[in-house]
C-alpha cells in the first residue's frame, strides 16, 4: 500500500507556522552573500518600483524618505534638476490625451444625435 503523501492541510496551524520560520531560516543560512544581495534586491526592487495603486505609492514612498532621512529632499531637488525635461514631456503627453479624449466625446456626440432611421 502507498502512503499518503503529507500536505500542509495535515498540520495544525502552529505546526505550519513553525515548518515555514524553520524553512526561512535554513534557506537564508543556505545562500551566499551574492545570492542574499540578489535576492533582496529583487524584493526591494518589486516592493518599490511596481505600486499598483496610491496606498501602495505612499508606502514606498515612506520607506524612501525613511532610508534617505534628512537627506531625501536633497535627493529629490537633484532629480528634478536632473530630469526637468521629462516633466516637460510628461505635460505634453497628457495635452495630447485629452485633446484626444475631447475628439472621441465630440465624435460621440455627434453619432448619438443622428437618428438610425435617417439615411
């Protein structure tokens, strides 16, 4: 006969909680210096550069001005010199949306008034 083969559903609760710390612990013990700087650094990377919505923008934020302290306004008034020219573009590239948005609701307007039955 086959034995079962166990599952998480099989532990309790505290059993889980214990197999996934000791499994943490054993698997940062396991990876080099290299493997730990690239690993963090992808979490690191996720956690601050895909923010899906605002929440998630101040929270990032918040551990930037965190990291950087005193010097995070520093850090962002150097950006901003930096990359003024984008903001320019940025502006540009909203112009043109809503122009576009404006076209599609004028257009829109303009179908909505004609009558099917008209030819």
């Amino acid at each position: 006969m086959k034995k079962k083969k166990i599952i998480y559903s099989d532990l309790s609760k505290k059993q889980l909680e214990n197999l996934k710390e000791f499994f943490i612990q054993k698997k940062v013990e396991s990876m080099s210096h290299e493997e730990l700087k690239k690993y963090v650094l992808e979490i690191i990377s996720h956690q601050i550069n895909d923010t899906i919505d605002k929440e998630e923008e101040m929270e990032a934020w918040g551990e930037m001005s965190d990291f950087f302290g005193e010097q995070f306004e520093m850090v962002i008034l150097e950006i901003q010199k930096k990359y003024v020219d984008d903001l320019n573009d940025y502006d540009k590239e909203i112009d043109y949306q809503n122009q576009r948005l404006e076209l599609l609701e004028r257009n829109n307007l303009n179908q909505e008034k004609k009558d099917m039955w008209d030819d």
